[in-house]
C-alpha cells in the first residue's frame, strides 16, 4: 500500500470512530449518504475507464472489470445505499456502528482499486487518461475529514508549555551537559553520530516530549533544542523558534482539518514524505 492510500485510510478511520460516539448520530448519518454518493460516483467513473481502455489494444487486466462489478454488487453496500435518511436514524448504536464499518471497508476498496486503474492507465495510456479527466474533472473526496475541524487543534496548550521549559531543571541540565561535551574531530565523527544518537538525542526528545510526545518525531521541533544546547541561540531564541514552528503546525491543522496535534503530526509527516518523493499530484487530493 502507498504512503498516500495509507494515509487517507487512516484519516477516514479517525473520522469513523469518532461517529460511533455517543453525540454523533446525526453526522455519522451525513458521512453515509455522502459515502453513498462518492461510491456511486467512483464506481461510475471506474466503468467509464474500463471502456476507454477496451477502445484500443486494453491494458487493464480482466480482473479489473470482474472487481468493479463486484462492487457494484457488494450485499453491505446494496444494503445501505438503498436506506433513506429514515431508516437510518432508526438504526440502534450496533446497526449504525456495523453499517460505518462496512461503509468505510467498501470506500477503501474503491479508492484503492480506483488508484490501481488510474496507475494502470497513467503507466500505458497518458494521453487518453489526461483527456478524460479534462472532460470529467476529478472530485475531491470529503470522507477523510470533518469542515467542523476547521480551527485546527489548541494551540494555547502547547504555547503554555513552551514557555514553562524557561523554568524547567532538565533544560538547564542538557546546557551544561552539551557544555562539557566534546568537539567532534573529522577522524571520531563515526564516535560522535553514535554518541549523539544513542544519548544526546534522547535528552533532546525529553525536552521535546514536555511539550508533546508526538513532537519527537519533527525536526523543527529538535533542532531548536540542540542549537540551544550548543550555544547557536540562547534561551529567549529557542522558545521563539519553538513557538514559531508550532504556530506554523497549527496553520497545517486548519488548512487540512486536524484537530488534534497528533494528527497533524501525521499530516505533516505525510506532506514531507509526499514532497520528499516529488509527488506534485495524486489520483485523491490532500482534501
């Protein structure tokens, strides 16, 4: 599975637990018929493709066809596309938590046996492809996230803890400790990474996991701890470097509806990934 189907599997499954709750019947009902809606129009546009492919000299295999009906005839996706907004909140927690699932297990399917065509005919067929979706544009998808996550997660929480580190014996003890470190030679730098990696960093991660553990993973959030250590900038400068990047954080958490910072650690790492890779654009967009 690719970085991409990955992730939007993961934020699709993030949303889908949160409509089982207690509170969530009334959106868990919205994210069905919207679910409806986009499968529907996958499943159309899979079958449009499989006859532009079949046009000339076809280069999907049988089986692509064989899948897309199967689909199409899917008993769980029968079941719910065919419920009114009635039925559905009639359903008791169990039946609306089975019918999320089965929603989500069949939007998975689709999405990435959509991706496998899209591939598939991008690898043999470019022109042809790229010509049909200027005549049919391709619809962003909205089952991964949730317009009400629009401010992001709360940043006011982590700001605070940012400028608790000002008082905090652990930052004074990782200064005096890089204080006494060595200077690394061009013959130990071998000594030296094995060193930084296996009890400098994690005085670092320390630091960083005071703020927030998940934070451990980002390098904007490391570096400013270690450029304070080494004496690059002083106190007042790594809390403004750390503000600063967490500020930027949050403007990620508003633009892709995250409203935790763990999530949009995820997001971030997933866009550094993305771009890292030279991915400029995908078959199912960011949002």
């Amino acid at each position: 599975m690719s970085i991409l189907q990955s992730h939007f599997e993961s934020r699709r499954r993030y949303i889908v637990d949160r409509l089982k709750q207690p509170g969530y019947e009334e959106q868990s009902i919205q994210w069905i018929q919207k679910a409806k809606k986009e499968i529907a129009e996958n499943l159309e546009e899979m079958i449009e493709l499989l006859f532009l492919d079949a046009e000339d000299e076809p280069c999907l295999p049988p089986i692509a066809c064989f899948m897309v009906k199967e689909l199409q005839t899917n008993k769980e996706y029968q079941t719910f596309a065919t419920m009114t907004d009635e039925q559905l909140q009639k359903l008791n927690q169990i039946d609306r938590e089975e019918i999320l699932e089965s929603t989500l297990q069949i939007i998975n399917e689709i999405t990435n046996l959509q991706r496998t065509i899209f591939v598939m005919l991008h690898q043999n067929k470019e022109n042809i492809l790229m010509g049909f979706y200027q005549k049919n544009p391709q619809k962003n998808s909205t089952l991964h996230y949730d317009e009400n996550d629009r401010h992001g997660f709360d940043k006011s929480i982590y700001q605070n803890k940012i400028r608790s580190l000002q008082n905090d014996i652990r930052v004074v003890s990782f200064k005096k400790f890089c204080s006494n470190e060595p200077v690394p030679s061009p013959e130990n730098l071998e000594a030296f990474k094995n060193r930084y990696e296996t009890v400098v960093l994690p005085k670092v991660q320390e630091i960083v996991s005071l703020i927030e553990p998940n934070l451990v993973k980002l390098d904007i959030f490391l570096n400013p701890i270690i450029q304070y250590g080494v004496g690059q900038i002083d106190l007042k400068g790594m809390l403004k470097k750390l503000d600063e990047n967490l500020t930027a954080l949050h403007e990620i958490s508003k633009v892709e509806y995250c409203p935790t910072l763990e999530m949009t650690v995820k997001e971030y790492l997933f866009l550094e990934a993305m771009n890292n890779a030279g991915k400029v654009k995908e078959l199912q967009p960011s949002k």
